[in-house]
C-alpha cells in the first residue's frame, strides 16, 4: 500500500506543476474534478460505468502478466465479446426473464473474447509466436472484421450499431437510484465485481492459478515441477480473453442495448495501465479502474481550466510513478527491516 501511495503523491506533484504553468491553481483544478466526478451523482455514475469496464480490461491483463504472457489484445477481445453477445441477444424472442439470460449473454460474450485470446494463446503454445505482436494484429484483424460484418450484415439502416437486443437487458443503476439519472452506470457493476472476487479466488486459492503463477515466475522451474507449461500459457490466454469479452456486455447489455463498432476504444489499452498500476492483483486492478475512471471522468469537467488532454498526461505520469517508484520504496522498506533486525 505504502509504494502506490508514494506514486500518487510523485503523479500529484507533477500534476501540480503542470497546472501551474498554465496559470492555473492547482486546489481549484483538483476541486473541479472532484465535483465533476465523486462530487454529483451524475458525475459518480459515470464513474461507475468506466470503472466497469476497466475492472474487466485490467484484470484480463494482470490474468495473462500473472502467467508471464502481456496481453496487448483486450480492445478487440472487449470489443468481440460485445459483439457476440449482441448478436446472440437479437436471436431471442421479447419477453425471456433477464434471470435466465443472463448465463447465456456472459456465456457469448466470454466465447467472443476467449476465441481471440486463445488464437494467440496456441500461436504462443504452439509454435512459439511472441503474444504482443500475436495479440496487436488481432487487434487490427478482429476490429476489421467486427466493422465489417456490423456494416455489411447487422447494422441497422444507417448506423454503426446492430439492431436492439430483443430481451434480458440489464437495468442502469438510475432505476434503483434515481439520483444517477442520465448516467450510463448500470448493473454490469455487479458482474465486474463478482469477476474480481473469482479472479482472486482462482489465482490465489485453486491449484491452476497456482501453476499459472509458477509459471509467470519461472517457466523452467514450473516445468520441472510437473507442470505443462505451453497448456498453461494457452489457457491463460483464454481466460484472459474471457474476461475482457465479459466487458463488453457493459455497454451491449446495461447501457446501449446494442453493439455499436468502436462503443470500447482505448478502454482495452488504458487495462494496460490499471493492470500495472494495480500491481496485478484483483483487488488492485478494481482499485486502480476507479482511479483511471475518475480521472477519464476527471477530464472533461476540468475542461473549463485546462485542457482535458492534461488529464491524459496525469495518467501517464501515474504509470511512469508507479513503476518507477514502486521497487524503489520495496527496496528501501527491505533496508530499513534488516537496518531494524539485531
């Protein structure tokens, strides 16, 4: 906790700096931002909403950097999962409870992402092919794909977008509080904490997330404990893609109702960043979404000081922070232990 903390308090400084020289006060840009986000209902609810689909993004790269695998591909993974879903959601007839579609529309979105993160884990598995270049092309390959067939076959009159899903939407969280009314915030929330508590469970408690880790650790050694490693990586891979395509049901199933070709840019990439900011734990991508979230929200109700883009730098400077300054504050802490030992 101490070595986040440090990194914040690096971003935040330099923030500072960055908001002086363009004549601006710092307390009133930090002000704005809290008000535009935690400091209304709407604002929060926006939060929420990006927090979601964060939480699925990052814990779908901190999955796959467990296993020693970086997974550059959770934007198309996000995106074929929605799209898989929709396209399940317009088959069915009106009037099904959502109780019992639900299964069924997590169950398409996590093939849709799975199918891509798979590909590129038995390209890893199988013949040795490096799962960043993998993963990037997909990106390219499947979002091509997506427009394509959103375009071609699905898209409804003159739109990007597929027809709506017939049944089992999920509500917005407005229709229980009706304080987040205009907000995208929906009960998608749940699902993305649900995945946090199963990912903990299974990297941390079950016997597969514990070869997963040995291997991210150290392949040779996991090898020579019995474990099979190119089926670990494979597996990783798809579960990582899994989680990123449960994302999507976020916008396809709890705020547009429909798959809508680019509905998820950036968020896949900006998983990155809360993967490695959360030091790839569960409860620390969820954390880190919130913060990443904030800040995306953040910077559009600054906008009236400084340019939203000085947000997006922040977030930079956060990253840079963290891995930067995390081993440095592990290792001073690791000193001042032994310095404390007689």
């Amino acid at each position: 906790m101490l070595p986040a903390v440090v990194a914040l308090l690096i971003a935040a400084l330099v923030g500072d700096i960055l908001i002086i020289t363009y004549g601006q006060s710092p307390s009133a840009v930090y002000r704005l931002l809290i008000e535009g986000t935690w400091g209304n209902a709407y604002g929060l609810g926006q939060v929420l909403y990006k927090t979601t689909t964060l939480t699925f993004t990052g814990l779908s790269v901190a999955i796959a950097l467990r296993a020693g695998l970086f997974n550059i591909g959770a934007e198309s993974q996000l995106a074929a999962g929605g799209f898989l879903a929709a396209i399940v959601g317009t088959l069915l007839p009106p009037g099904i409870p959502t109780i019992l579609l639900l299964p069924v529309f997590i169950l398409a979105a996590a093939v849709g992402g799975g199918l891509v993160g798979g590909a590129a884990g038995v390209l890893k598995s199988r013949w040795g092919a490096h799962e960043v270049i993998t993963t990037i092309m997909l990106n390219f390959i499947v979002l091509a794909l997506l427009n394509y067939l959103t375009v071609a076959h699905f898209k409804v009159f003159d739109t990007l977008h597929t027809a709506d899903i017939a049944s089992g939407t999920l509500p917005r969280l407005s229709a229980i509080f009706p304080a987040f009314h205009g907000s995208a915030a929906n009960l998608v929330l749940v699902l993305a904490l649900v995945a946090v508590v199963a990912s903990w469970w299974y990297l941390f408690r079950s016997r597969a997330g514990y070869e997963l880790r040995a291997v991210g650790l150290q392949p040779a050694a996991a090898e020579y404990g019995g474990v099979h490693v190119p089926s670990v990586w494979w597996k990783a891979m798809l579960i990582s893609g899994a989680v990123a395509g449960i994302g999507g049901l976020n916008f396809v199933l709890g705020y547009k109702h429909y798959y809508e070709d680019g509905f998820g840019t950036g968020a896949g990439f900006l998983g990155i960043a809360v993967a490695l900011v959360g030091r790839n734990n569960p409860w620390g991508v969820l954390l880190s979404a919130a913060l990443f979230a904030t800040l995306s929200q953040g910077g559009l109700a600054v906008n009236a000081l400084v340019p939203k883009q000085m947000v997006e730098v922040l977030q930079a400077v956060v990253i840079i922070a963290v891995v930067t300054s995390v081993p440095e504050v592990h290792r001073l802490l690791r000193t001042v232990r032994r310095g404390a030992e007689p």
